[in-house]
C-alpha cells in the first residue's frame, strides 16, 4: 500500500526511540530506503507452531508475518474464514481461539503456538450442520454468504457470553442476570458486517437457537 | 423464445414451486464455509502464486519513473510489472479510467504495479518497496456545489412539458430548495478478487467475483486482445456487489499480468484500503428541486435539476432518473449535468440514478405537504398517476403504488403518527414519524439458458450469477415449475462463461431475466422430450409427462434430452411504461440533547409484480432498507478537495449500518401481477427496498425535531445547534 498523498511525518509529534525511527523511515521513504540494499532482519524470519485446529494439532511452519487468518486460509486450506478488510474492521474473520471469539486478522499465528483454534469447518458441514448454521439457512440469515462462517461465530458466542454474564454497553444492571433481549444481541454482534443487510434474519436466528437449548 | 405481447394464464398461475417460501438452495454450502469465493479456488488452482497491487499515491498527473529493482530482489518475488512496462492497455466494457498501463494517473490509487510472490507476505513487502516520482497534474476544481452554480439553467432539459415558468408564476404553493448527497461506497464484504491462469500467455481462466460472466468474459478479451474463445471465466459465489463488480477491474487484469509474468497462477485480492479508491462508487449529488402546487394539492409543476461528477466520459450519477416519470404534474423541467472532475471513477451502485435521486425528491414532497397542510402519505396519493406523465400516451403496464401507500399507512399505524415536528417524546427521544415513495424502473435484458434432462435429473445451465440475491434459488424453482418436476431434482450449473448468456446480475433485472430465459429453454426442452415421444401437448406434472391415454415418468427417459433458447424481449414493452413501486414509513428517536438518531421501526410495501420467492425476495428488500439506513445516517465517502482523494477508505471510517443500527423490520408484497413485464409476470424488486428508504428516515428526523436537513448523511453536527435548548 502507497503511503497517502504527501504524507510527511512531523517530527514533533512522534516519541522519541526505535518506534518512531521505524516509522520515520518506511514512511518517508528517505534516500536510504529505495536502494536495493535492503536493511535485513535479525532473527529467524519464519517459526514453528502448532495449532489446535478443530480439535486436531497442526503444526506449519510460518513467516512471523502470517496472521491467523492467512495461517488457516493459505497454509491450512480452510478458507471457510474469511478475508473482509483484513484490519479487524468487519468481523468477517471471526474465529474461536481457546474458547474466546476473535478477529483472526489482528494475530499473529506465531502467537498461538498450542491454542485451541475452532473455524467453521470444525461446527458442522453441508450435511451435518449445527444449530446456529441451520437457523441461519431456516431464516435466510445471510445473502452473499461472505460474512456469514464469521456471523455463525460470534452469534455462538454471544449466546455463551449473555449466559455467562459479561456485560455488554447496553447492559442495564450489571448485578441482575443479563436477558438475552433483541438489544444485547444487537449491540455484541455489531462487530460484524453484513452489508447483504441480512441483520434482522440473523437475529431470528439466534433467537431460535437460544430459545431452542434455553 | 420471443416475448411479442402480454402474456395471459400461463403455468405459474397455478403454481407449486414458484412464489412459495423457499430455502436458499446454496444456503448449507455457505453457512458452512464451504462455497468456494474467487480467492479460494484450490480446488482448481491449487499452487497458485499471490498478487499485490499497488496504486498510485497522486490524485491525478503523470509517472516520470518507478525502481522496482528493490521489489524484484525481495525475498520469495517472482514477478513484478509495472504500469511503465507496457503500453496502456484498451479499455473494457464501461471502464472510464484504464486498468492498467502506461505513465498516467487519473485518480488515485488507480493500479501502477503488480508483484507475484511466493508468499502473500512477501509479495506485500515487496508491493511497498516500489518507488515511484510522480509530476502531479494541476489541481483542479472540486466544488461540486460551484460546479453546479456554473451550469444551472444551461443546456436543453433532459425532459420538458408543458409551460413549467407558467405553472410556477400561477401556482398557489411553490417550494424550492438544493439538496446534497455525498459519495457512497458499495462496501461489499468480498473485495474485488480473481484467480487467474494465464502461465503459458495463452489460454487464459479466469475465476473471479463478477455479477456479469459476458461482460466481464469480453472485457477481458479486449483488454488483452485475445480472442474470446481462448478465455474461461467463472464466478460461482460472489460475496457481494452492489453494481461495483458489473465491469472487469484491475483485481483481474493485474492477476493475468502477474500469471503471465511468472508463468504460474495468480491469484489477487484488492486490499480493503484500496477499494474505494481503486474501483468505482456512486457520485456525490447537488440537486435543486422546485416543486408547484394547486390548494387541493395536485402538483402544478416539477422542475428538477441536479449534477454529480466522473472522469471524462463517465455517466456520473443521475439523480433526475424518477423525477420525469414517478408523480403526476401538469408541466415539467428535468436536467443532469455530468461534471468532468479527476476523481475516482463514478458507475453504477445498487440502484443507480433513483436511490439518490428519490433522497431529494422524497424530502420535497414532505416538504410540500408540509406546505399544503396535507398528510404526505394523502398528497402522494393525490398525485399517482397510471400513465407515464412526461409522456401520457404511454400508460404503465402494472402500477399500485397507491395501494402499497394505504396498505402502508394502515399496517404502521400511521394515523397514529407525530402530527406536530418536535412535538413527541419519549423521556430523553423526541420521536418522529416518515414517509417516502419509492420508484425504481423494471428493466428486463435478454438471457439464456440450456435444459437438459438426465436420467431424472434437470441440470440447468447458464451463466447467470448469484450475489447472494437468491438466483440459485429462484432459477431452480422455475425449472422445476415449468418442467413439473421438484427442487430435488434439478441440479443447477451457473456463472460459467461456457454456459448460455444470460441477463448477470445487476439493475433489479437478473431475476426477470434470468428466470424467463431458463423458462424458454425448459419449454423448448419439452417440446423436445413431446416430440421424441411423439406426444401432442402433454402436460408436464409430478414428474411426468402426460398426454391423452400416455404417462410416462420423466426419470424413465433414458436417453439425455437437452435444448437452449433464450428470451427476447418484443418491442410491443416500449408502449408502456415499466416500473416497481413501493411505500416505505419509519420512526426515528432523536436524542433531544445529543442528537444521535436511532431508527426504532420500518416497515416497507413493495409492488414489483409476482413475488417468485418471498423468502430471498424480503431479504433482497430489508438488506435495502438497512442500505438506506447508512445512506440517511452515516456512508459518506470524504472527498480530500485539495489532494482529490476519498480519504476514509477503509471500513472503520466509511460507516455503514451494523446490526445495533437495525430496528425491527418489516415488509409487504402486494404480489402483484404484470403481465407485460415477463412471462412469469415478475419484476425485480432488489433495488427496490433501498429507493425511498433514506428520505424516509429523513422526514421521520424532521417530524421528530423540526429541524430540516438537506445534507446527507443527516449527522449530528449539521443540526446539534437547532435542537431545543435544555
């Protein structure tokens, strides 16, 4: 990506240190940085990792770069995650890691050497679906299907995190047991973009699933 | 198959498959992950090398020189070409700014270089390792509403009847005011991606995300000119387009560069900041609507002028497209400026003209009954008119936009509505209420497909695209209606340039289309499977074929059946006017301290003709009312006047609704009939449920507070200083 137009660094408003000399220096794109001499990396560029990926170890070899999600969609060939932005702007990576749902695109893979990693392809498949995936095609919560792996995610999620009390901005009374009302859903699935508009199908869905195993 | 006049009874009026609610037949493939999208072709492509752009960084001017030698030297790269490494390449279908190639830049971000790397990491590193000396162009004037001023009252009226001066000078209500809308970015969540094979510099496949499998499938040969025959293009799932993937972009033309570049396949996806900039979006508007009334309310004049920009040649946006057709009125003056400007290339975006046309014209029409002292929802009704009124010999095949009104009024319970702006409130919510019409043109293109009978099994081919519109669906619904067989039976191959042409997807016109094509190839396939059987006019039911004494299962057929047509559409449709209408009513909060705007319900009734599946039907509606929601309240594309660049483009800072956004929604089908329009005498309705879905809110925020705004998005700054004193 091109820096933006005449962008100049000014100087008084960076920190002093190592941070700020990075920066100045790839930003700026100084005489320095357009030789082909390159300055090279200290260290091993790539590392070895495991990831328990939908119950089975993994273990791939990776550039420090690989985030998460290019780790399960380019080296593990589970491309059931999707790329939307790519800078955890849009949830359409959502995945499970150790239990917790996440933006796969804002972590490294290196950074989860041994954790439990669940994508879609771990909930169910075409003919075997969970509860969630079957809500979602009962009541078309979905349209272009590219959100939805990362919809089904976090709709799963949220169910567990009302249940287990983590409050949320639209929480009333944070002593009381929080309801599973049409507003705390809302609010914990804002994080993930439909642009389809599929918002109101998706929250049929959910309701269901939660009323289902009430 | 032609269609040469109005069809009367046909099959589908005693239809089992059509019309009924029916799941999406790719509904278990993409809840599951499992469809496969343009990036993640490993089934076909399984070694193939990553792409990655780079786009310049200059609103508009030229490239003096570009190193790449350090990109080239970058760990892992295996290719890299830039836009000085070969000549500009010809333009395709509807592409205004080039793709690719040559020293010039007309907007930013538009595509200077291509890396291939082994690795997605390393082809990034190296992206930015490019230099490049720009000589940037002058700079250049980009004041829409100056522009505007410039031009007004210049040029002849795109449409003009009647005296409009006259009607003006005697008319008893006159109001006049400028509008605003801003540029919007389609935001579909799959950006623009495509793997391509083009190792050898020959043949050439191409598996992209594209709404139109021909269009593209010839923009390609163009582009590179190749010969048709040698390129292969598919797009089975499509994560979303919204018009931006009508045309061939620089996703696939820099992915064939690449591949041929490195002898390998490629596959490259546009980084989600340079989406907006790189590809197309809906023009910002300036419009000016004067509108002239009777004391009983009817209409006495119309007279709307309005501008938006594009790159030269580009058709920009026009906001005028519904002003000369959707009310009636006695006289009439419609005018759109398309103004030259060297900013990011303007096309169509859902609903194309009428989405942004209808924000000003449906905040007019409150603002004239408003005037009058008339309820909005009685003067839109007073001025319904069943002939097209710029041109009233030429009536409507099929309108009931009164109808969707009162249905409205009475399911929202709009008597019940805010009758005094600022007036309601709700503790801290001063509350309103709104109406909007909505107009948007029923196109129908022609479209193709093949019926083959299998042992049982109908497979339909054709190229038609699915972008989560639901055509799978629907054109297997068809299928199975017409050759009365059921879902199960019919296999359904789609968005394949070695299929049939079809409509694509795109207009609100790929279901009429497509559905009326894949009903002429299984018509033709019967009449085939009537004559190899030697039977006269058999019904087709129950999977059977029945005639006089004869009935034969139709998985008995042991032999393969198979046939092609297409629809061609007759010229008797020019003698009337085709169109879908609608009735949108929505309550808003506005917070009386903060101005923060929630829209607490919605309710919208749509008539565009036989409703084929009320289940992918209401999603196409709500899912365009929850675009109209951002388009109200929040999508606004930044235009950076001095650099001419849209600087929020990303999703983080270009806003559209998200699920804490979306009230309850709720959506009427009149389920209508138009017998003029198609043979299964359907009309589109996807655009529909965004046309009058933002003046809506508008007028519901203006009932609510008093205060009008014309500028959208409707933010809090624009009015915070109006709201009452606390």
């Amino acid at each position: 990506m091109s820096p933006p137009i005449g962008f100049t660094l000014r100087r008084r408003t960076l920190l002093a240190g190592t941070a700020a000399a990075a920066l100045t220096h790839s930003m700026t794109r100084d005489a320095s940085a357009q030789t082909a001499e390159a300055p090279q990396p200290v260290g091993p560029q790539t590392s070895t990792v495991t990831l328990v990926v939908n119950g089975t170890p993994r273990e791939i070899t990776v550039d420090n770069r690989v985030s998460l999600l290019d780790a399960l969609r380019e080296h593990l060939k589970l491309t059931g995650t999707k790329k939307g932005c790519d800078h955890g702007q849009c949830g359409a990576c959502t995945c499970t890691v150790n239990g917790e749902r996440i933006n796969a695109c804002l972590s490294l893979a290196v950074m989860h050497d041994g954790d439990e990693i669940e994508t879609i392809e771990g909930i169910g498949q075409p003919d075997n679906m969970d509860p969630m995936q079957a809500a979602f095609v009962e009541q078309d919560g979905f349209q272009c299907g590219y959100c939805t792996p990362g919809q089904i995610q976090s709709a799963r999620k949220v169910i567990e995190e009302i249940r287990a009390g983590i409050p949320s901005h639209v929480t009333g009374d944070l002593t009381a047991e929080i309801a599973m009302t049409d507003a705390e859903i809302r609010e914990r699935m804002s994080g993930n973009i439909c642009r389809c508009g599929a918002y109101a199908n998706i929250l049929s869905a959910i309701t269901q699933v939660a009323e289902e195993n009430a | 198959m032609k269609f040469n006049s109005p069809v009367e009874t046909n099959l589908f009026d005693d239809a089992k498959i059509i019309g009924k609610p029916t799941q999406r037949v790719d509904g278990p493939l993409k809840v599951t992950g499992t469809a496969p999208y343009a990036y993640e072709r490993n089934d076909a492509a399984p070694d193939a090398l990553y792409g990655y752009p780079l786009g310049a960084a200059i609103g508009h001017g030229r490239i003096t020189a570009m190193d790449a030698e350090a990109a080239r030297n970058a760990p892992g790269v295996r290719a890299v070409v830039t836009t000085l490494d070969i000549d500009p390449l010809e333009k395709g279908m509807n592409n205004v700014a080039r793709l690719f190639g040559g020293n010039e830049v007309q907007h930013y971000h538009q595509a200077i270089a291509v890396v291939v790397a082994e690795t997605f990491e390393q082809a990034r590193a190296a992206a930015a390792r490019i230099d490049v000396t720009y000589e940037e162009g002058e700079a250049a004037d980009l004041d829409l509403d100056a522009a505007f001023r410039r031009v007004e009252g210049s040029g002849e009226p795109d449409t003009l009847f009647g005296d409009v001066d006259a009607a003006f000078r005697d008319a008893a209500v006159v109001t006049d005011q400028m509008y605003h809308t801003p540029g919007e970015s389609h935001t579909m969540m799959e950006p623009h991606a495509s793997t391509v094979d083009w190792s050898d510099g020959g043949d050439m496949t191409v598996w992209t995300s594209n709404q139109m499998i021909n269009w593209n499938h010839q923009s390609i040969a163009t582009t590179f000119g190749i010969e048709p025959e040698r390129i292969r293009v598919e797009s089975p799932y499509v994560g979303g387009g919204f018009g931006a993937k009508l045309w061939l972009r620089a996703d696939a033309v820099l992915a064939a560069l690449g591949s041929r570049a490195a002898g390998v396949p490629v596959k490259l996806a546009l980084p989600r900041p340079m989406v907006m900039n790189n590809t197309t979006h809906r023009s910002a508007t300036v419009q000016r609507i004067r509108l002239a009334a009777n004391p009983d309310g009817t209409l006495k004049g119309i007279w709307h002028e309005a501008a938006a920009y594009c790159l030269p040649g580009g058709r920009g946006e026009n906001a005028t497209a519904q002003t000369p057709i959707f009310y009636a009125g006695e006289t009439r003056r419609v005018k759109n400026h398309v103004l030259d400007m060297p900013l990011p290339e303007t096309a169509d975006m859902r609903a194309p003209g009428e989405a942004s046309g209808l924000m000003a014209l449906e905040i007019a029409m409150d603002e004239m009954a408003e005037a009058l002292e008339m309820d909005p929802v009685r003067f839109r009704i007073i001025n319904d008119t069943q002939v097209n009124p710029s041109d009233p010999d030429i009536p409507f095949s099929d309108r009931h936009f009164v109808e969707c009104l009162e249905r409205g009024a009475e399911a929202f319970g709009w008597a019940e509505r805010n009758t005094s702006a600022g007036g309601r409130r709700d503790g801290d919510w001063l509350i309103g209420h709104g109406v909007a019409g909505a107009y948007r043109g029923a196109l129908v293109l022609p479209s193709g497909a093949r019926a083959i009978l299998d042992g049982g099994k109908l497979i339909i081919e054709t190229d038609m695209t699915d972008i989560g519109t639901g055509s799978y669906t629907i054109i297997a619904q068809t299928a199975a209606e017409t050759m009365g067989m059921s879902l199960d039976d019919v296999e359904m191959r789609m968005a394949h340039s070695a299929y049939p042409v079809s409509s694509g997807s795109g207009g609100q016109f790929g279901a009429p289309s497509s559905t009326s094509g894949v009903y002429a190839a299984c018509m033709a396939l019967r009449e085939k499977i009537a004559g190899n059987l030697g039977l006269q006019d058999p019904t087709f039911a129950d999977g059977n074929v029945v005639s006089g004494e004869t009935r034969m299962s139709l998985s008995d057929i042991n032999e393969e059946v198979s046939a092609e047509d297409a629809i061609e559409w007759g010229d008797f449709q020019d003698g009337y006017a085709m169109g879908t209408f609608g009735a949108h009513f929505v309550e808003v909060g506005v917070h009386a301290y903060t101005g923060e705007t929630r829209v607490r319900r919605m309710l919208a009734v749509c008539d565009a003709g036989r409703i084929l599946n009320p289940v992918t039907a209401r999603s196409q509606v709500i899912g365009g009312m929850v675009m109209g929601v951002g388009a109200a309240l929040s999508e606004d594309m930044a235009l950076d006047r001095g650099r001419g660049f849209f600087a929020n483009h990303d999703m983080a800072s270009y806003e559209v609704a998200v699920h804490a956004d979306i009230p309850d929604q709720q959506v009427i089908f009149l389920d209508t009939l138009d017998g003029v329009a198609t043979p299964l005498k359907a009309k589109g309705v996807g655009e529909l449920g965004l046309c009058g879905a933002a003046p809506a809110v508008a007028n519901a925020m203006y009932n609510a507070t008093g205060i009008r705004v014309r500028d959208y998005p409707l933010t809090m700054d624009k009015f915070i200083d109006q709201l009452p004193s606390i």
